[in-house]
C-alpha cells in the first residue's frame, strides 16, 4: 500500500535485489494491524518521522491510500499520534530488505573518515548481521600491528596484499556487513569479491572529511603524515590528490548514499549533524 500526503514528505533510497534504483520511500508508514480497519472503511492510523527523528505534536493530514487493484480512497486521520523514531524506522526497512539481500554481504566503500565503520556497526545490527572491519582484519593477521605501522615497516603494496586476501576470505561468506578501506576500490581484483555483494559508497563532501580528521588527529592515517603546515590545509590539500585517484573507482559501487543530499533532506547547514542512523535508513 502506498500512502501520497499532500504535504511534502522526505524521500529515501530504495535497493532492489536485480538491479540497485532510487524509487520514492515515504517516512509515512501504515500500520500493519490497521490493514483490517481500512478494509472496513474505519480510519487507519499511521506514524510520520520528522527531522529531529520524534514528533512531539499532532498532525491532521488527509492521505490517498491504494494498493493493487483496490481505488484509491481518502482518509481523513485526525490527530495522528507520533510513534516512530529514527530507530523503528531503521528496524521496519531491515526488515523489509532482508528477503531481499538473501544473505548477501554488504560492503560500504568510500573516503577515509567518512564513517563506514560507524555506519557499518549501525547497519550490521539493524540487520541481524555481523560486522567486519577490514583494516581490523588485517592488524590482526600481521600481528597486532597497527595500520600506520604496517605502512611504515612494510609498506602500502604490503598492506593492499593482505587487504585483497581479507576481502577474498570475507567473499565466501555471508550475512557480513563490511567497512573497507578507503584505498580498497583501486584493485579490479578486490572488485571481483565485493561483486559477490552488494557495494554501497558513502559520499561525503571532502571538506567535511578534512574537519572530521583534524580534529581526531592524523596519526592512524598513514597516507596523511607526509606534508607540512597548517593541519586542516595539508589534510584538504591530501584528500583531494587521493579522491582524483579513486573518485571513479568509488562510482563502481552498486548505489551511492550522499550524505550531503540526506543533510539537504533534514534541513541540516552541516553534513556533519547527519547521525549514522539517518545514513543507515538511507
């Protein structure tokens, strides 16, 4: 059943399990146990996110309802309490995606800082799923050691090694949420095993990252440690030599998640102020 309001509604991005489109997704959801009360011609009742993720008033809205081959019909709602926050949203499309994915792994590419791993941990639970980090991985197949140090001791053709051979072993399996690295789309061959699942790029606007990762410091970022000068310009002025490389190896992955455009959506100035749940949802 699909729910048109007459007042503008935020529209979210949908995955189709053949081929990954956007197609309109209302935050306006009916309740399943109202099914039996629209049937009898009986006001149904139905939840609306706002921004701020919980209403704390009423609305009276007037929506179209229609499904299959029944007419459409108006229902006026009356006062329609607020019970959805951004977490029941995220639990109902997990739940309504799941039969889709058929325990197909999800693998969230993009550049450093830009919140896979957190967004990863958001997703992985919403779905029932377990999460992997593939640096993490790959620190603990060399020991322990840290990224930054394996950059250093081995260095980055070392890295990439390991960083295909984690991929490879995580591409047998499934029902995995997996963050990879931010340099993990330069290799084809890496490629070949996030095909095997869905790849889903999380973009985010680069001077956004660049505060984000100053302010954190750079020091578990080796491939941030070679200029000198003002921390905010140098990481800028990186970031965008690295994003000239893999920007087109991004684009390979089967849809994009802006964070800007979900920002743009909640009325947000701040790329920043969008919570990793918003980006889950989308």
């Amino acid at each position: 059943m699909e729910a048109n309001v007459s007042q503008g509604l935020q529209l979210g991005t949908w995955m189709n399990p053949q081929k990954l489109v956007r197609k309109p997704s209302s935050s306006l959801q009916f309740l399943h146990k109202y099914e039996e009360q629209r049937r009898d011609n009986r006001p149904g009742s139905c939840r609306l996110r706002t921004n701020k993720g919980k209403l704390h008033r009423t609305l009276m809205l007037k929506v179209t309802c229609s499904s299959e081959n029944v007419p459409a019909s108006v229902l006026d709602s009356g006062s329609i309490p607020a019970l959805f926050d951004e977490s029941q949203i995220l639990k109902n499309k997990s739940e309504e995606i799941k039969p889709c994915l058929n325990g197909r792994c999800i693998y969230l590419v993009g550049m450093m800082g830009s919140g896979k791993t957190t967004v990863g941990k958001v997703l992985s639970e919403a779905l029932g799923y377990s999460f992997h980090d593939c640096d993490t991985l790959i620190e603990q197949a060399v020991g322990g050691t840290s990224v930054a140090e394996i950059f250093k001791l081995h260095g980055e053709s070392f890295f990439r090694d390991n960083e295909t051979e984690v991929l490879h072993k995580l591409s047998l399996m499934h029902r995995l949420v997996v963050s990879t690295g931010g340099g993990a789309v330069v290799r084809p061959i890496n490629w070949r095993h996030m095909q095997k699942g869905i790849s889903v790029w999380l973009d985010v606007p680069l001077e956004a990252l660049a505060r984000r990762i100053t302010a954190v410091g750079t020091g578990s970022r080796p491939l941030l440690h070679h200029d000198y000068g003002d921390p905010y310009s140098k990481t800028m002025k990186r970031l965008s030599a690295l994003y000239e490389e893999r920007g087109e190896a991004y684009a390979n992955a089967n849809a994009r998640v802006s964070v800007e455009n979900i920002a743009a959506k909640l009325g947000y100035q701040d790329v920043c102020s969008v919570a990793p749940t918003a980006i889950a949802i989308e």
